[in-house]
C-alpha cells in the first residue's frame, strides 16, 4: 500500500475511535501516536536492510518527539491507533495486528532476558487500556478488551475481555466469566471492578431470595386462613 493510502486509513482510524478527532489536517499535524507509527516505517526498512545502529537511532528520535517507543524490529499492523501517545512501549519481537487500539502507557514487553521471541503477539482489533502491561512471548486473539492497568502474562482467547493483576478473563464470546460482568457500551479504555460488580450479584440474589420468601410466607398465611375456614365448617 503506498505512504498516501496509509495515511488516509490510519486518518480515518482515528476518526473511527477518537470521539474528539477533528479535521484531517489536524490529525495529521498533531497526533503524535501517528507520527510514531508512521516514522516506524522507515524505521523498520533500515532495521530489516542491515542498518540496524540507524534504525535505532531514528526511532529514539521518534521517541523523543512523539513519547513512543516503537522498536524497528517490531511488526505492526495497519491502521494501528494510539491515544494520547505517551508513554506506549512496544518491544522487539512484538507483532501487533490490523486495527488495534493503543492507550496511554501501555506496555508490550518483555519479561527478563530471554532469547528469542520474548514480546507479546496481537492480534486484529485488540484493544489496551491506559497503563495496560502485556509481558512476555503470549498471543492475544482477535478481538481482545484489556482494561485499563492490567498486568496480562498468559495467552488470552479471542473475543475476550481482560481485566486485573494478573489479568484475567471476564467475558468471553459476549459471555460473563466468573462473576464478572462488563459494559461493552462503556468507552473501551474503561475498566471494570471485579468487587463491585460481585457486590451487585450478591445484591441481587438477596432481593431475589426476599422476595421469594414473601411469596413463600404470603402461600403459608393462605393455607393456615383455608386450614381455619375448614376446621370451622367441621
């Protein structure tokens, strides 16, 4: 795809998920996740033609103009969107997928010295929270929600959400998990509480079990008045 074409679809992403987007000229002069993405290119070229010691000196550039950090060697999709910017760190070996969304802070590293593939894989329209941490060689599937300051260090299935520390699964395929339950209206960046929503179900089933004792005690008064009409007419 040439430079233009990439422009305007990583232009119309951000119109897709930003609800404060504006017009196209200023997300393309001031939306530096763009930047970062669009300067990892070039970037990623130098790194796979041998001129690796350039390939980082330029994305430590971008970094310092952008607040990303994009390793050269990293593999990403199209139409990557990253909110706000600051902060984001992608690692060497990591692969992200088409029409993923990246929030402040997040993290998709490594977790110690290991050889080899040692950064996360994305998959398509994945979404990552603010402060989200993705460590180590794991897959994220398709269609993954990662709340906000989760630490995730395990494969996640698709069409999931993740939420916590570790991270753990409390949808998946549209179904709660546990105890769980998540908001898909809420803006994605949002993360649920595992407590309160545990809270709300225990409420629930208290209201639940009262009202089925009244109706139990309300059966009890009427058989007892029936009981007494009888033994009357005896």
């Amino acid at each position: 795809m040439g430079a233009i074409a990439t422009v305007r679809e990583d232009i119309a992403a951000v119109k897709a998920n930003d609800p404060a987007a504006q017009s196209s000229l200023v997300i393309f002069l001031s939306y530096p996740g763009l930047h970062a993405k669009w300067m990892h290119t070039p970037e990623h070229w130098l790194w796979n033609h041998g001129m690796r010691g350039l390939a980082r000196v330029l994305s430590q550039i971008t970094r310092f103009f952008t607040g990303v950090e994009i390793h050269p060697a990293a593999r990403i999709g199209r139409r990557l969107f990253i909110d706000h910017a600051m902060g984001v760190v992608i690692g060497e070996t990591t692969v992200v997928g088409d029409d993923c969304v990246l929030y402040q802070g997040v993290t998709l590293g490594g977790t110690g010295n290991e050889c080899g593939k040692r950064h996360p894989t994305l998959g398509n329209n994945v979404t990552v929270g603010t402060g989200a941490k993705v460590l180590g060689n794991i897959h994220i599937g398709d269609n993954v929600r990662i709340g906000g300051n989760s630490v995730v260090v395990k494969d996640v299935p698709s069409d999931s959400t993740v939420v916590g520390i570790p991270g753990r699964v409390v949808r998946r395929n549209g179904c709660r998990v546990l105890a769980e339950s998540f908001d898909a209206t809420h803006h994605r960046e949002t993360m649920p509480d595992p407590v309160e929503e545990a809270s709300i179900m225990n409420r629930e089933g208290i209201a639940d079990n009262a009202r089925r004792i009244a109706e139990l005690e309300a059966q009890v008064t009427e058989l007892g008045t029936l009981v007494k009409k009888l033994t009357g007419a005896e």
